[in-house]
C-alpha cells in the first residue's frame, strides 16, 4: 500500500505546518519624525530631514507654526494624521466645488494622492438642486456619482441632518483625483425658488472625511464664499511606479527587507507592509525596517521554554512531553511518545478514508464536467465559452426534458409571448417554481448569435429591475433560456391593450426603476452595455408592478475606452434614436431616446406610432413636441394623469422627456441624470398628494429620509457586479 502511505505521511506534514505556523501580530512602531504631536513616517519626512522624504511626500514643519503641512498643486494644506499601515493622509483642505463659481475644483492631479473612497463622503450643501459628481477633464467627462438635495420650508433644514433636505451625501469613487461638480436644478425654477424663500440660489459641494460634517442651517448661507472653508479630507496615498508585479522588477521598488508589497485598493500604485512577524517600516532599510518581533521577550505565548527564530517563534515541550507547547494550544502533555504516535494513527483513519473518497469523488466530477463541456461546444457555444470563460456565472443549466416536462412539452397553451427573437414559454418547474422559457424560432446563426449575446450580459447583470436569467439549456438544437416569470405582463399591454388604468404614481414609479436599470447598464457594469431595444414591451411588470428590465438579445456592451461603437442599425420603430439611425454609432445616448419615447408613452397612453385624428400615421415623440410648443400638452396627455399629477408637474416630465429626445445625443442627459430627476419629482410629487395644501409644490420634501443616491462605480469588475449594485432609492 505505498499510495495510502503517502496520503498518510501528506496528512502528518500538513498537520505540522498548520500547528507551527501560528504567530501573533504586534502593534506597529516605526521610525518617523515628529512634527506638532503629528509622526510623520517616511516615506512621508520633512525637508532637510532624515531620511529624506520621497518624492511628493515632503513635508514642511515651520518652526513656530500650526503643524506640518503639505504642498499640493502648489497650495499647502494642514496636515492632521498620517498612517503608515492604512495609507491614508488626513488634510485640511477646501475641496469645495461651488455652484454660482465656474471652473472651481479641487484637483490632486500629479501628486501621489486620490481621494479615499472608504473615508471620505461627497457632499452637498443647498437648495432644489442634483449635485452631479464630474469625472474626467474637458471634452471626456463622465459623471461619477451625485446626490440631490431638496429644501422644504424653514421649519424642516434642521441642524445635524444631511439626508435630502438642503444637505445630501454621496459615496466618492476609487481612485478620484479631482472634484469638479456640474449642478441642475430639479424643478428648473432655481430663481423663483429663491425668490420664496431667500435662499442662495448657489450651492456647493465637497469631499470631507466621513462623519466628521455636521449640517448646520448656517452653512445653507454660505455656499457662495469667496473663500470655501477648510474641512477634514482623508487622501490615499500610495507609491507610482505600477502594481505590485510591475514595481517588483523595477530597480525603484519601495518595500524593502522582510517586508510584502500589496496593491493599493485605489487601483493606482502599490504600498507596502511587514511580512507577518516583523514590525517596523516596511519603507526602510536597516534598524528602522522591518525587524523580527521577538515574541519571546513579550507576553511569552509559550508554556514552557520559547525559541525565537526569524519571523517567527517555536515552543519548546521539556524531554518526554509532546504538544504545541502553546498556552492558547494543546500545550505539553506527559504520555508517552510511542502512545500518542498509536492513538493518533487510528484517529486518523476515518480521515484517511474520507481523504480518498475525496479525491475519487474529485476526478469523477472532472470526468463529468468534460462531458458537459462537450455538449456546450455542439451547441455553437463557442462564442459563448470565449465570452463566459473568464467568469463563473452562477447560472443553472436545465435539462432538455427538465424543460419539456416544465413547458407540456411545449404546448401552445404555454405561449406567453411571441417576437422575431423566438417565442416565450411559461413553465412550472418540478419544484414548482414558474418559469418564463425563450426558445429561439430557427436554428439561424442570428438568432443563436443572439441567444448567446443575451446569455452574456444577463449573466454580468445583477439589478432588481432587470429579469433575472435563471440558467440555460443548450442541450437541445434550439438553445432555451430560463427566467423569473413576471407575471404582469408587458407595460406596452398595461398601457395600450387593457382597460386596467394604472395610477400615475405607479407609472412615475416604473419610469424611475426603468431609468435605473439603464443607468446601471450604462455605468456600473465591466463595460457599459447598451440595451438598444427599449420600449415599452420589453419592461415587464411584477406582482407589484416592479419594472423589469427585459430582452437583451440586442444589447451591445462599449469598450469603455470608446465612446461608441458602429453597428447594424436596429431597433423598434418609433422608439428608434434618430442620430443613431443616421450614423450607426450606438452611444448610451441611444438608450436614453428611447426611454424618452417610453416616458412619453406614460404620460399619454399612445402607441409610438399611432393613427392620428385624420388617417395620418404619427409619430408620437414629434407630435409631443410639437403640441409642447404650441402650448397644446393637454391634447395629448392623457386626461388620468393630467387630473392625478396636475398640469405643472405633467410640464416638468414633459420637459425632461423632450431633454432625452434631443435630435443631437450629446445634448440628452445621461440617463443617471434622468433616474435622479425622476426620483426627485416622484417625491414631490408623492409628497404634495399627501399634503393636498396649497403650498408651492415647487418647495418640496419634508421627508428627512429621502435622499437619492446613486453611486456608480466604473472601476467595478465582473465580479464585483453581483454584491456592488447600483444603489438608487431612499436612505
Ligand atoms: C514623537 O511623539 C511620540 C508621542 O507622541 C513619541 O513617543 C516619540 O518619541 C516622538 N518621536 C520623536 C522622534 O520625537
Ligand atoms: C501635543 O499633545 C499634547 C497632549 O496630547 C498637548 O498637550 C500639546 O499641546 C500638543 N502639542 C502641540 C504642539 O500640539
Ligand atoms: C490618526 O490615524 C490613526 C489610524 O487611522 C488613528 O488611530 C488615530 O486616532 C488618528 N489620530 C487623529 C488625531 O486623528
Ligand atoms: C474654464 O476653464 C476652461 C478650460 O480650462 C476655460 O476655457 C474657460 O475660459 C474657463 N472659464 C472661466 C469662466 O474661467
Ligand atoms: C483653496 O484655497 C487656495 C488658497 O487660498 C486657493 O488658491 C484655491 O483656489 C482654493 N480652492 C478652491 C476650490 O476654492
Ligand atoms: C475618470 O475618467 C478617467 C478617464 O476619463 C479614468 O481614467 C478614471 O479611471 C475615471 N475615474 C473614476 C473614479 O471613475
Ligand atoms: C509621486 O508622484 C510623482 C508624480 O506622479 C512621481 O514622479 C513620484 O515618483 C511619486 N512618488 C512616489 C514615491 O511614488
Ligand atoms: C497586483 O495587481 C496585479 C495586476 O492586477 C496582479 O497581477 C498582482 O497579482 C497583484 N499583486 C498583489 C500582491 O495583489
Ligand atoms: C499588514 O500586515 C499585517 C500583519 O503583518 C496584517 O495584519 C495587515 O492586515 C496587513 N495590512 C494590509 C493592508 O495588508
């Protein structure tokens, strides 16, 4: 039996490895200078000093001044912390973007610094506005991230509070370096706002070290400072010169003895750390380095006698004694050697045993896997294997008779729905659990292309407003996909095709999921995936009347170093983006038109194209536009929601439907602006149907909790999608 033999003595060893390798971590003690009570650890150091700083990390101590202070693009900032360990430098700057002065931004480009995403919050300080973090420079920008900001009567801006009301809050994005901000006004009446309630009509945002702001009313009055105010800010720090595996080759590599390199959570540069069992400045060599730890000459964690040994540490059982010799371990124990060497050997052979039926079970399921893989293959799913490689989705594969048991065989009464992409099966699983199964049409290369295309971007995609892909069945020589049933229906059928009215509230609602959906798709996935079919068919509608985001087939995902991509027009008459029709060039843009054709099919219960008065065929965003500008709206929208939302409010979606129909794409909003700005009125509007008062509906929210945020992450990766969803919705 030499193999069982070798699985013992493999056993033996790992239990040995994990018992030595036990260590302690020891508070950190470096080596820096001290300037007002701050240490300043190299690599940060003060001029003229030693070490001498790195470069971009030199630090002024004036003599009888306030503190070290640091020169960032040429301004010096107060320092207040600096760590080692974290990476992290807390200085007191004005990192303050304001409304009313253009061009003013807070910038970290060329230092070694970003703002910390972990530390820091955006912040924003003033009255019906969306606060829109910028990223990029003129000409690329993109936006980031923002929040919106409301201010009800006097009465409500209490002190202390920043959730919506003349104060809000958003997440800062990895890696940000510099703080410019664009604002909109939410109802577009800034100055008659003002005018109500003598409010500035400024408001400003910044980046300030999380919790340590407090709204105070005053400061509603001061967004407009010549000079903003300085407030605490936690900067990342970390050494350029590539990651971890690129620095490692470079002569210039910063982590020096018996230290790790680690990558900086920013995504820019890398910083460094002890190796476990040393403590000192990773950045140093010599004494003030990474020394051993001598964990002996501390609380011995030994029972008995303690070796130190580099890095680590052994404990000694006197002669005769067996154990770890450890006081948290098994310690020393007096039995014979020959004994214990018996009464461990039988214990282990359970564990020998299940080791075996371990391995067996391990190749059996290789074995498996090779055969599904063989049939993936058959199935044209090369592209697919290319695409989907590279992540572990978690999708279910379903058997063929699985589905046909599931569908009665696919019997015509199970038909849900029909389309050029194939046909729509209603299931019930054996589990009982309902299904909505897409089985192509032809086995035409198209199609299968796009089942495919499907498969890929729903597997990326983790939104509560999109269809969840249940799995996939490639077994048969049609391709099937699995999905949640949604048992309402298409939205285009509620609208159009049923006497059911649905409230305008439910119908603000489904606009601001459907925009959130999108907004997710265009900023928070891997690349932006731009769905390129939407209309009102293709959101379905919950048990509540949740918004689901549907039908991929279409979808194309844009390298997100391009700002578009070429392709084969295609699209749904009526909702197609007519820049887009012209040049081919797909833009997220392209979705936005369509969801404006979408929005306005919710105001006026029209069909896109629809037979007009007089036989004409009409388009139904042009004639929107048009009786919009003869003053003419109430022709066309429809009479429920002109009575529920009343005509001020139906002008303002109007208006911000009319933005996404832009002729030109740059000029439509991006579609996070249209979710931000639907949010903001659904609450207005949610809020004056509660007070039915004769107030301004303009002055909105008393609500404290309401606060919209949307954080978007572009640095996002595939597997980060399932947990890191966008967020959009209330505190
Ligand atoms: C710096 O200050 C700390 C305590 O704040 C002190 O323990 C340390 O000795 C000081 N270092 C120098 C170089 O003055
Ligand atoms: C240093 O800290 C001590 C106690 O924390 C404080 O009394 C002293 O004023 C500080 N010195 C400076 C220069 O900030
Ligand atoms: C400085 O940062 C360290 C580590 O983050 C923290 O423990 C310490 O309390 C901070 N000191 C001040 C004055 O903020
Ligand atoms: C803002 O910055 C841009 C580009 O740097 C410049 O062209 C423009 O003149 C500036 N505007 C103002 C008002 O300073
Ligand atoms: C911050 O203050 C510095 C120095 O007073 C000034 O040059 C800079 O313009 C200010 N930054 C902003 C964003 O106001
Ligand atoms: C901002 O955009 C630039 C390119 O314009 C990109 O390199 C950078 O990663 C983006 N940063 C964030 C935080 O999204
Ligand atoms: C700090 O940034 C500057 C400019 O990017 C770079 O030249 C320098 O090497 C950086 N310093 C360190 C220690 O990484
Ligand atoms: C740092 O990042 C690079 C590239 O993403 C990766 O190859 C490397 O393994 C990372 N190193 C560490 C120590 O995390
Ligand atoms: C640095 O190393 C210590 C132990 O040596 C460990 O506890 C700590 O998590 C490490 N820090 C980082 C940021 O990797």
């Amino acid at each position: 039996m030499p193999k069982t033999m070798f699985y013992l003595l493999l056993l033996l060893s790992l239990l040995f490895l994990t018992q030595t390798s036990a260590s302690s971590v020891y508070s950190m003690e470096s080596s820096t200078s001290n300037c007002s009570n701050v240490s300043i650890p190299y690599p940060f150091g003060i001029v003229g000093g030693n070490p001498a700083p790195a470069q971009g990390f030199e630090i002024t101590c004036p003599l009888y001044g306030s503190g070290p202070r640091i020169r960032i693009n040429n301004v010096m900032f107060g320092i207040i912390n600096i760590s080692l360990l974290d990476g992290f430098v807390t200085i007191s700057a004005n990192a303050t973007s304001q409304q009313c002065k253009r061009n003013s931004s807070f910038s970290l480009e060329g230092t070694n610094f970003t703002f910390s995403d972990t530390r820091n919050k955006f912040t924003a300080v003033g009255c019906d506005m969306v606060a829109m973090l910028l990223n990029g420079s003129h000409g690329s920008r993109g936006y980031s991230g923002g929040c919106a900001s409301f201010c009800s009567a006097k009465s409500d801006i209490v002190d202390g509070a920043c959730s919506g009301v003349a104060c809000c809050q958003a997440s800062v994005p990895k890696g940000l370096k510099r703080l410019e901000s664009e604002f909109t006004s939410i109802t577009g009446q800034l100055s008659r706002h003002n005018r109500v309630n003598n409010t500035p009509a400024c408001g400003e945002a910044f980046i300030v070290e999380q919790n340590s702001y407090a709204f105070s009313r005053g400061d509603l009055s001061n967004t407009n400072r010549d000079n903003p105010l300085y407030r605490p800010v936690v900067l990342e720090w970390s050494i350029y010169g590539g990651n971890c595996e690129e620095a490692r080759r470079s002569s210039s590599y910063a982590c020096k003895e018996n230290s790790d390199c680690y990558n900086s959570s920013n995504g820019i540069g890398y910083r460094c750390n002890c190796t476990d069992g040393f403590h000192g400045n990773p950045y140093l060599q010599g004494p003030d380095g990474c020394q051993d730890i001598d964990e002996c000459t501390m609380k011995s964690p030994c029972m008995h006698e303690c070796l130190n040994t580099k890095g680590n540490f052994r404990c000694k059982c006197p002669a005769g004694m067996t154990g770890d010799g450890l006081k948290e371990g098994s310690g020393c124990n007096g039995t014979g050697t020959m004994v214990i060497a018996i009464v461990t050997g039988l214990a282990l052979l359970p564990l020998l045993l299940i080791f075996m039926f371990w391995t067996y079970w391990l190749v059996k399921k290789r074995k498996l896997v090779k055969i599904r893989q063989r049939f993936f293959m058959q199935n044209g799913g090369m592209l697919l294997k290319q695409k989907l490689f590279s992540h572990s989705a978690p999708l279910r594969i379903f058997t063929s008779s699985e589905l046909d048991k599931a569908t009665n065989s696919f019997s015509d009464d199970n038909i849900i729905g029909r389309g050029g992409f194939g046909i729509v099966y209603k299931g019930i699983l054996f589990d009982q659990m309902v299904v909505a199964i897409k089985k192509a049409q032809r086995v035409d290369q198209n199609q299968i292309e796009q089942f495919v295309n499907e498969l890929v971007i729903l597997s990326q995609v983790n939104h509560k407003n999109v269809v969840q892909l249940l799995g996939c069945c490639l077994e048969t020589e049609l391709p099937l996909l699995v999905y949640e049933f949604i048992t309402n229906g298409a939205l285009f059928h509620r609208l159009h095709n049923t006497s059911v009215l649905i409230s305008w509230e439910d119908r603000l609602r489904i606009a601001v999921e459907t925009a959130s959906a999108l907004a997710y798709l265009h900023l928070a996935t891997k690349e932006p995936i731009i769905h390129r079919d939407v209309k009102s068919s293709n959101i379905l509608l919950d048990e509540n009347y949740t918004a689901k985001v549907s039908d991929f087939g279409a979808s194309r995902p844009i390298p997100r170093n391009q700002t578009h991509v070429t392709t084969l027009v295609q699209g749904t008459l009526g909702y197609m983006d007519p820049e887009y029709f012209q040049t081919s060039q797909l833009t997220e843009k392209s979705d936005v038109y369509s969801f404006g054709v979408v929005l306005i099919e919710l105001l006026t219960r029209q069909k896109p194209i629809y037979d007009g008065k007089t036989d004409d065929v009409r388009n139904l965003a042009w004639h929107f536009g048009m009786l919009f500008y003869q003053n003419q709206l109430l022709e066309i929208v429809d009479p429920q929601v002109a009575e529920e939302a009343g005509t001020k409010h139906v002008k303002t979606v109007a208006q911000l439907a009319l933005r996404c129909l832009r002729l030109k794409g740059e000029e439509r909003p991006r579609m996070i602006e249209v979710a931000i700005e639907l949010e903001a009125l659904r609450r207005l509007m949610k809020q004056h149907s509660v007070q039915q008062t004769e107030t301004d509906p303009l002055l909105c929210e008393s609500n404290h909790n309401a606060d919209v945020i949307i954080e978007a992450s572009s640095r996002l990766s595939l597997d980060d999608i399932s947990e890191e969803s966008m967020v959009l919705g209330c505190k």
